[in-house]
C-alpha cells in the first residue's frame, strides 16, 4: 500500500513507493529544464480547488477543520482572489497558505509537480549526502560514540545501514545521535533505532497513529512496536542533538526518548509537525500532501504537533555538540570534524551496478502504465501497483527517454538525472541484492540553475 510518509521537504510526497529522496542536484553539463507546464486557467484553477476542497471534507483528520478549510478555498474561488494566479507554483503556495490559516497544520501543503523545489527552506534539496538516512558515525575520545541521522526511510533500506553503522560505535561508554538535520520519515524506522537504546524485551507501544477513513468521520488505530535489534545500548547515556529543522518523523524520536526518560535532549525546540500524511492527486499538475491522521503517544496521550519538542538543554543548534560533549565531562567541539577521533561510517557514493539498467525498464514501464511485478521485490509490488497512476501520470509529460546520468547516493537511492525529449528530471531507484525494485522516487524537476 501507499505508506503514510511524515517529511518536511513535501517535494518528498512525490516518492510514492517506499522511499524518500530529495530531488536530485545536477551537476557539470548543460543545465537541465523541467518538462513544460501549462499555465493555470480559470477552468483549471476552479477543478483543482473543487477537487482539494473536496478532499479536505474527506480525509483531512479533523473533519470540522476540513470542512472549514474547504469552505474558506471555495469562497475565495468565488471572490477572485486566485484570478490573477496563472503561475502553477503561485497558485500551489497560496492554497497552501489559505489552508494554514485555518488549519495550522505544517504537514499540509498543495504541491505544483511541474515546479523546480526551492533553493532554500522546506523543500529544498539537502546539502548533505547520506545513505538510508545515516550521514555518518565516528568514535569519539573516551569511547564516545557519534551518529548523524538526517531521515528514516522504510525499515528495507534503513535497518541494514543503521545496522552497520552502529556495529562500528558497540561498546561506546556514551552515545551522541545528532536529530538537528532530520526531516522525516516512517514510524516503523523511528522505532528500530529507538529499540536499540532499550533493554531487550517484549515488545511496547511506542506510538499510536489515529487515521481517519476516507469520507466518514471514523477512525483507526494503528501501534508501532519496538523489537529487537542485533544489540543494545541500554544502560548507555544517549545525548541527542535537536534543531528548529527537526521535523515530523526526526521529532517523533525526539520525542518518544524523551518520554521515555531514555536520552538528553541538547539544542533548539523542534519544528512542530506531527500528523502523518499522503499523497491526493488534484489533477493538472497539482497535489495535495494531506494528512489523514495524527499521533498519540501512550505516555502523554498527545504529540509535538505546533508546538515541538522541547529540549532538557535548549542552546542554540550550532552549539548543541559542543554543549553534549561538555555534560560527558568532555572538552567541547564546534563540529564533528574537530572532535572525531575516527570516521568509522560514511554513504556509499557510487551507484548500486546496474541500477541506471533497472531504472530504464523501470521509466519503460511506467511509460505503458502496465504493471511488470517480475521488476520488484515481493514486498514492493503492492505500493508499486498502486502507485502506478500516479506515476504514468507524472511520466506522460516527459516524452522519451534519451539518458540516464548517475549524479548521488541519497537516502539509499541511486539519484539520476533523466533526459527526455521534453525536459529533465531527477528520478531515484532504490535495489536489493537480487536486483529486484525496492523503491523508486517520483520524477522531480532539477533545482533551478543547476
């Protein structure tokens, strides 16, 4: 099924099966142009708004708050007030405008899929390589171990890099998790590493998702459990590093340690978006990242949504390190680089071999709209069905393929550059062993200048 991500970049919505990747940076070469989209027409501006309206009175969770929502679009419809919007970026950011006031929900944002993301705030591309979410891990003086997570893409890609990661920073007498850069990602992740900070045992509830069922007023529950990992830090002190950029699935960890009285919470109050969502396409070009459920933790019987988290130690971001080394009676570092005594994890930079071949087929197939199952691990295959509308609708813009051009390693995809006929655009693809589909990325146009 369509997993319910939880990021800040919503760019991100656009990787419908199980993967989240930022949209790709493109490097030396002729610079790339997204494919050609249409200016937004009156006839067009009234279906998307009829369309998004509907769907906040059908999925939004709160349904008073989406009835609201919906009338307070449709009246500005009526008054006007989009007649000068032709531009599709424009029009994206005002509906999503006009829905915060009333809704205040930071998750919930109208998304033009023909626009370049932003070169800076929500949206924009990191500056940052990881793999599966892991930047990096090093040991520090005094057995102090160090990790840097920026993101917790689906327990495939994740656990068997975080995984090796942590093997290397076993046996530290402290454990420092750097939060400051995570933007999101899948509850199911968030609980691994959670689990490793805690003595084996049954598995708990970490939190609940209540999700509304389209078009009724009903809702269900959903537990992500803790479970067991290769090892344990229990009984070791965890410091963990938080920034205003933490969001969504990176303050869930944050969260859930600190209920948990399990780690140190060192830096900025987090950003305050806690409510899962999915992708609605809207027609046109358009979608809506609509979130259709909320978080409940079985300690608090609430979440972070608005307000963040608050940290035991609030310094600002830059000095959070600094101010976690001092409290373990070390002398305090500006950065990782300065205190690092080895690098003992970094991503992988170069494809995965012969993933540019699989992604050909893969665009082939997309092209056709035909499902080929024989392409994707048996546990893709459903999200890969389902995702297929929307992905032959985001691939018949492009005309043909003529190259792929590897540009990075990001969240554990194979980022490429995608040369068609009527423009460019980043796609990424994530493989198994077997080289079988795990995960590919929507088409996402290149940053602008690149």
């Amino acid at each position: 099924m369509i997993l319910r991500l939880r990021f800040a970049a919503c760019a991100s919505l656009l990787s419908l099966l199980p993967v989240a990747a930022s949209p790709v940076a493109a490097q030396a070469g002729p610079p790339p142009v997204a494919a050609p989209g249409k200016a937004t027409d009156a006839a067009t501006r009234q279906a998307v708004v009829e369309k998004l309206a509907q769907s906040m009175r059908d999925q939004y969770v709160f349904p008073d708050v989406g009835e609201q929502a919906a009338a307070a679009i449709t009246a500005a419809l009526a008054r006007g007030d989009y007649n000068a919007l032709s531009d599709p970026a424009a029009f994206a950011e005002r509906l999503t405008t006009d829905l915060a006031a009333i809704a205040h929900d930071k998750h919930l944002r109208v998304i033009s899929q023909v626009s370049a993301p932003p070169s800076s705030g929500p949206g924009a591309p990191p500056t940052f390589g990881s793999e599966a979410g892991i930047v990096r891990a090093d040991k520090l003086a005094n057995d102090i171990g160090y990790i840097d997570v920026s993101g917790f893409p689906p327990p495939p890609l994740f656990k068997p890099v975080l995984d090796r990661a942590l093997a290397k920073l076993k046996g530290s007498r402290a454990l420092i998790i750097d939060d400051r850069r995570n933007g999101g990602g899948v509850p199911q992740s968030v609980a691994y590493l959670v689990s490793y900070l805690l003595l084996p045992a049954e598995p708990a509830t970490l939190i609940e998702f209540i999700h509304r069922t389209p078009g009724t007023r009903e809702f269900k529950r959903d537990r992500t459990m803790t479970g067991p990992t290769p090892f344990s830090f229990a009984g070791v002190p965890i410091y963990v590093l938080t920034s205003k950029a933490t969001f969504s699935g990176g303050e869930e960890f944050a969260y859930d340690v600190k209920t948990m009285k399990r780690a140190t919470l060192v830096g900025e109050v987090t950003g305050g978006g806690a409510n899962p969502v999915g992708p609605v396409i809207l027609g046109y070009d358009f979608m809506v990242a609509m979130p259709g459920g909320r978080p409940e933790s079985p300690i608090t019987k609430t979440n972070w949504e608005g307000v963040g988290v608050e940290p035991d130690v609030k310094v600002p971001a830059g000095e959070a390190f600094g101010a976690a080394l001092k409290a373990l009676g070390q002398k305090p570092a500006t950065d990782i680089a300065v205190a690092s005594r080895e690098q003992v994890f970094a991503p992988r930079t170069a494809p995965i071999p012969g993933s540019d071949a699989l992604l050909t087929r893969i665009i082939a197939m997309y092209a056709t709209g035909k499902m080929d199952d024989t392409l994707f691990a048996p546990d893709a295959v459903e999200g890969a069905r389902q995702a297929l509308p929307f992905m032959l609708e985001q691939r018949k813009r492009y005309g043909t393929l003529k190259s792929l051009t590897f540009r990075e390693v990001m969240m554990g995809a194979d980022m490429y550059l995608a040369t068609f006929d009527n423009g460019a655009a980043g796609i990424g693809i994530v493989a198994d062993p077997q080289g079988r589909v795990l995960a590919t990325t929507g088409f996402m146009p290149p940053p602008p200048g690149k």
